[in-house]
C-alpha cells in the first residue's frame, strides 16, 4: 500500500507505536466509480503477453518438443516464433499506452491484445475449446491490475477470442483435434464456466476495494484527528519511553516529535508530579477492563515553564500496533487558572483582597484547633466602623469603598505574620490574632486597632479632606467547640461597645449572652406586638409655668409584653429602629395620638398634642402620607399637633432633613427640637429650620440646683430660644427648685414629674382644666422613676 519512506517517522527503536497512514492517492477520475483501479494507476500491469515476452524462448522450445511427439498441431516453426515475438510486443506496446494515458479506450485495447494472444496460442495448438480456461488467467490478471470494474471488458473480450477461435475452427483457419460438434460443445462449456469465473473474480474484487476503501478513509480520518488535533497524542512504551508523539506537541511545548520519541516520558514533567504520575500509572486500568484514567500534572515546556495539563490514559500494550500506554493529553492552564481565579473569590472579599467569612471562619477553625493542641491562647476581635454611613452619604459610595480598602490595608500592616484580618461584609472586620500576638493581653490588641485607625486617611481623589475614622471593637478569647460560637461572643460583645458610646473595646462576657438572647427573644415578639394590639400610649401634661394651666401633653409610647409586662422604651425602640418596625409602629402613635386629641377637642378640651418621630420617620418619604392619613381620620386641626424631632436626627443629614420639614410644615403642623442642648446643631442650622418650639434637654434642669455654670447654661438656651421667636419648653421638671429657677429664667413651659406622671387619656382629663390644676407643685417621692419620652 505504501513505500517504506512513508513510514519514517514511524514506530522507533524505543518501542511499538503508531506510524503515520500512508497518503491517499488521487481518485482515477476518467474511470467512475474505479475504487480499485484508483489504487493501481501507478503500478506496472504484468499481462499475459508481457510473461510470454520474458519467458517466450522457453516456451517456444517447449512447443516444438510437443509438436514432436504430436502433442500439438504441427505448425510451421516460423509461424510460432512469429506468434512468441508479435504478441508480447503487442502487449507490451498497449500496456505503455495505457499507463500513459489510461483511458477507457486504451484498457479496452489492452485487454483486447491480451485476449488476442491468448485466442492466437490456445487455437494454434489444435486443443483450442479443451483450452478455453486459459482465459481464466487473462481475467484474474486484468481484475487483479484494474480493479472490478475491468470484468465486463475481460468477459466480452475473452468470449470475443473464443468466437474467433470457433469461426477459424469451422473455416478450417485453426487445426482441430476435435470435431466441430465437440469443439463447440467445449467451447460452449468453457464459455459458461469462464463467464462464472470472471463474474465471482469481480464479486471478490469489489468487496476487496470496498473493505480497502472502507480502510483508507478510517485511516485518512485517523490521521487527520491525530495530526490536526490541538490534543496531542503520545504512546508510552512498557518501560516508560515515549514511542511515538503526535505533531501537536510542537504547538503545547515547542518540541519537534523526533525530539520526543525515545527518551522516557518523566523528562517532560515536573520533578514534583514523578511520584504521582507513576502511581496512577500503575493504577490505569487494564485493556481488558475498558476502561480510562484522567490524571492531572505539569508538564515542561522548551522554554524552561510549565503549563498544567490533563491526559486520559488508557493500557494498549495487549494491541501488537500499538504496545504501550496512550494518553490524549491536553493543555488546561487557563481553566486551572480560571479555577484559582473562582476560588479565591469564593473565598475572598472582592473590594479589599481580604478573607470572607467562609475563610475567616475556616482560619479561626484552624486557630482553635492549634490552641487546643499546644494549649496556647486566642482571641477574635469583631471590628465595627462607627457612623461608616455618614461617609456613604456624604462623600458617596466610591468613596466609602476607598476607604474600606484603606482600612483593610492598615490593618493588614500592623498584624504579625500569623495573624488574619477578615472582612465579613459591610464595615465589618475581624481580626484572629494567637500565641504572641496575644502576650500583652485582648484588650491591648484591641487598643492598637482602634489607634492605628486615629490617624487620618488621605483617599485618592480627596487629598484635601483628612477622614478619621472611629471602630467598636468585640473581643472574645479562650476556646469554643466551634469558630461561629468564638464570632458569635465577639459579635455580642461588640454590640455592647456600641451600646456604650462606640469608639471603644468591650471583652465578651458570659452574662452578655443571655442579654443578647433576652434581646433576640424581645425583637422577635415585636414583629407580632402591634398585630396583636400589645402598644399602648400614655400621655403626659405640658404646663404653663406661671399660670400652672395645662397648654398640652405629649404622647408616649409603652408595650405591654404578654410574659414581662410593661417594658421600657430604652429597651424596645431602638429594635424598633434597626429593624424597621418603626414605621408602622410610628405610624400607628400618629394615628392613635391624633384620634385621642380630637375626642378631647369635642369635649372642649382644645390642647396641644405633641408626638415624636424617629430617625427613620423624618427620612422616610411616608411620612408626610402618615400625617395626613391621621389628620384626616380624626378630623383634627394640624396646627395642634407637634411633631418633635431630636436634635442629633437634625443634624445627621441636616440638608434633606430641612426639606423633610419644610413639606411637613406645609401641612400646618408644628415642629419641635427635642433634648436641645445634648446634640452639636449650630445657630446657622437652627435659623434654617422650620422650627417652632425647642426642648431643653432634661440634663440642663437637673443641674441648675446649686450650679452657677448650669444656670448661666440654662439662660443662655431660653434666651437663644426667646431670640429665635421660639415657643421653650423645659423637660424632667422634679423639684421645687428647679421649677423657680426656670420661672425666674421665664421659661414658658415645661413638664415633669413634679406636675404629673405618663398616665392614660382618663387620668389626664382632670389636668384639662386650669381649675383641676395643682397651685403649689408637690416634690415627688425620693427614688420615683423618671419620665423617658418615647422616640417615635
């Protein structure tokens, strides 16, 4: 099929393996559907002439010593050496012209001078029809140089020579030893017999050429998939040598086949994959099996790099063609890369690089497992950024990423080698320190974050503007059964640095958890308390100083828990904050607070009703809906209702907050600042609210008994008021003392329990009328609670 030279770069002396499929030669285009003689156009046609030619002295001496002893028909000598010189001549003349030029024609003069020949001795013997399977020769040589296809031409041919014998036996052309009767007999049989030969010969040669065709198209394919592969393809010998490479190595590693076929297959890979390749070598499973393994190592290139790649390999050392392992081998650096990629981002903040809370938790996992092995010492530090939302809103979320990277990476350099600083989402950090992190002790650990965050940050893009940043910092240490319980005490201790004032470090503390619990347990029964009707408000008078007659009340809110009774406000309404709740629940107070003022105005009871609004409320674009919705359902007059604000909600977004304002404004209600004086509102800000009654915190009564400094304080509040044109009131009025020094300072209003507790709607109906009001206010009992105004 193939000369040697196309098997060069072949199996080598390293072992057996595969060799590339020969070329395939062009298609025999003039002859169609000629398979066969496709493969053949360029073999040299052995014919019958072309043997005689070589073999004719010998043949002619065995003809005359048959003539001899009569064997054959005597002939003239002259006429058989004509015969053994003409014929192979003939022959050899048409079968150059046909290998010039093989055209249909052509082959049929071939075959025809091959019949020729054939007729011309078969007849000259006398034994012409006895000898009619001479043909049989003609045929299978022509089928076997032309392919199937030729078996039509070399029948009708040889049953031409045939005829001709016949037609020269009858006319007395050819000697005969035979009658004319049996040499047509004969000639007839042979002629059958020939013709079923020629048709099975062509039969057998067309399920040849289709099984041969058949063959070289898988081998063409097979060759195409291998040398046009991107895989590349190597067979690895018994003894571990590389016996064959396919092309496409030159394009993974930069190496040429040749280079590779002989030397052992480990010289290309890593030294620290040798170990793992031979083991799931000897692990690949057998021939017999079916089977393949997928392996995964490095591979060097002819550079000196490595690249990543994946081989399935299967045993072929049972298959004589091929002898050893073979493994489709492909380059997977992107994917391994891309792999790395999705892990570390799976595992990693996106915005600052740093561990996630999987990996944190993972790392302080691992930390409590050393500890409980070396008995060595823990800590985590849950970090919080305080008031981080300002930054968000003031300068814009860009901003506030900056400064989160910032952060992280000032954090990083001031932590040990061993050391994990996390971040869990947020402006939320933790840190895991242990062994000599923690020879100072937690808290010192601790202090160093919250110094080490003092110094201001300069971000890109606001060079100009120094931001400090301020952390509460949770700390627990010791050993836990598992990290999320270790997160859990730093989460707990954390909330209570908050809750504390911030900027500060607070160290977990058993008692903590059950606050915490008590705390979980109290934020889950408010989601079902104002459903079921568990809110309730009380009322407390506002009076006028000199004439002691009630100008107003203010409403407070209070929850009646089904198993603790009634809890403090300073308990629930900041859950009510940070979840949410407080929307409803405030809109609920405008309701009930607005409805209960409106059943005192028709029983002539025409007072001042004064509700709070929370944080949340005042930056809520529902609000001014809620106000509405309450006026209307109670049909009450929106100039006597305040709505107090606190002085720090002010202020913590003070220029949509003056537009929050001037919209409820609008509606005619009036607006107060409460606890004034314990918040950082300057006097510019308090001429652009629209404002109509300030509050003096109750911090400021309380310390004008015997204080020159908090009397001068006080005045200095009343007058700022009085010159703004502003209602005062004073708040937590408790002694008889502080109720002349504001009389003396002429405050207008104030309240407290000296003139009378929160109490509901029926116990304030007697304070209603100036005539039901106390004349000589009455010093509450040592020890009575104070009031706490509901931020709602």
């Amino acid at each position: 099929m193939s000369s040697p030279q196309e098997y060069q770069e072949g199996p080598t002396a390293g072992g057996p393996g595969w060799g590339p499929v020969p070329p395939v030669p062009d298609a025999l285009t003039e002859h169609p559907g000629a398979a066969g003689a496709a493969r053949r156009r360029h073999l040299p046609v052995l014919s019958v002439s072309a043997l005689a030619y070589l073999m004719g002295p010998i043949a002619f001496v065995i003809i005359l010593l048959l003539m001899r002893f009569n064997v054959v028909a005597r002939e003239s000598r002259w006429l058989w050496l004509a015969v053994f010189i003409v014929s192979p001549l003939v022959s050899f003349v048409c079968n150059r012209l046909y290998l010039l030029a093989p055209t249909p024609r052509r082959l049929h003069i071939r075959i025809a001078a091959s019949a020729a020949s054939v007729t011309t001795v078969t007849y000259l013997t006398g034994w012409g029809p006895a000898l009619v399977l001479a043909f049989a020769f003609l045929v299978l040589e022509n089928i076997a140089a032309g392919g199937s296809q030729v078996w039509r031409a070399t029948a009708s041919w040889s049953l031409a020579g045939i005829v001709a014998g016949q037609v020269a036996i009858w006319q007395h052309w050819a000697p005969s030893f035979l009658s004319t009767s049996r040499a047509n007999a004969l000639a007839l049989m042979g002629a059958v017999v020939l013709l079923f030969m020629i048709r099975m010969a062509g039969v057998v040669m067309e399920q040849k050429e289709r099984a041969e065709n058949s063959m070289r198209l898988s081998e063409d394919r097979f060759r195409s998939l291998i040398q046009n592969s991107s895989d590349v393809t190597v067979v690895v010998d018994g003894e571990g040598r590389l016996s064959y490479v396919s092309p496409a190595v030159t394009q993974l590693l930069g190496f040429e086949p040749s280079e590779l076929v002989g030397r052992s297959a480990t010289e290309i890979v890593h030294v620290d994959d040798h170990d793992y390749v031979r083991s799931r070598f000897a692990s690949v499973p057998t021939a017999s099996e079916e089977a393949s393994l997928l392996q995964q190592f490095r591979m060097e290139k002819r550079d000196g790099t490595f690249l990543n790649v994946e081989a399935v390999i299967t045993d072929q050392r049972d298959r004589p063609s091929i002898g050893g392992y073979v493994a489709n081998v492909r380059d997977i650096t992107e994917r391994k890369e891309f792999e790395a990629l999705l892990a570390h981002q799976a595992l990693h903040d996106s915005l600052t690089g740093l561990p996630n809370r999987q990996l944190t938790v993972d790392r302080a996992e691992q930390m409590l497992l050393r500890a409980r092995r070396d008995q060595g010492a823990v800590a985590l530090c849950f970090i919080d950024l305080d008031n981080f939302k300002d930054t968000n809103d003031s300068l814009g979320h860009e901003a506030g990423d900056k400064l989160l990277c910032a952060v992280a990476e000032r954090f990083t350099h001031m932590l040990r080698a061993g050391d994990t600083v996390g971040r869990l989402g947020g402006d939320e950090f933790v840190i895991l320190t242990e062994g000599a992190s923690l020879a100072d002790g937690p808290l010192l650990v601790a202090e160093r974050i919250r110094v080490a965050l003092h110094e201001p940050f300069f971000l890109e893009g606001y060079e100009g503007l120094p931001i400090t940043v301020t952390a509460s910092v949770g700390i627990a240490t010791g050993d836990r059964p598992s990290a999320q319980e270790l997160l859990r005490d730093a989460d707990v201790a954390l909330y209570r640095a908050k809750a504390v004032g911030k900027d500060c470090c607070v160290l977990f503390e058993p008692e903590m958890q059950s606050a915490a619990v008590d705390r979980l347990a109290l934020k889950s029964n408010l989601y079902s308390a104002l459903a079921n009707g568990q809110f309730f408000l009380l009322y407390q008078p506002i009076f006028e100083l000199e004439s002691m007659a009630v100008r107003g009340v203010e409403a407070l809110l209070r929850w009646r828990h089904p198993t603790r009774g009634v809890i403090s406000p300073d308990e629930f309404i900041p859950v009510l904050e940070e979840n949410g709740l407080i929307l409803g629940v405030g809109a609920w107070v405008l309701q009930e607070a607005c409805g209960q003022a409106a059943r005192w105005h028709r029983q002539g009871y025409r007072v001042q009703m004064s509700v709070n609004v929370s944080m949340r409320q005042i930056a809520s674009p529902e609000l001014v809906g809620d106000v509405v919705e309450a006026l209307a359902a109670s049909r009450l007059d929106p100039d006597t209702v305040t709505l107090e604000v606190t002085e720090s909600v002010l202020m913590r977004d003070a220029e949509a907050t003056v537009a929050h304002l001037r919209g409820l404004k609008e509606l005619g209600v009036k607006i107060a600042i409460d606890d004034f004086g314990s918040g950082q509102s300057s006097l510019t800000y308090l001429r652009r609210f629209p404002i109509d009654e300030l509050k003096i915190d109750r911090s400021f009564i309380a310390a004008i008994d015997g204080s020159r400094e908090s009397t001068a304080v006080l005045h200095t509040l009343v007058e700022l008021g009085r010159t703004l044109g502003l209602s005062i009131v004073a708040e937590g009025i408790e002694t008889c003392s502080q109720l002349e020094g504001l009389r003396s300072e002429h405050c207008t209003y104030g309240q407290g329990f000296i003139f009378a507790r929160p109490m509901n709607p029926h116990a304030v109906e007697p304070y209603l009328f100036k005539e039901a009001a106390p004349t000589a206010p009455v010093e509450p009992p040592v020890g009575a609670p104070r009031s706490v105004g509901a931020i709602v």
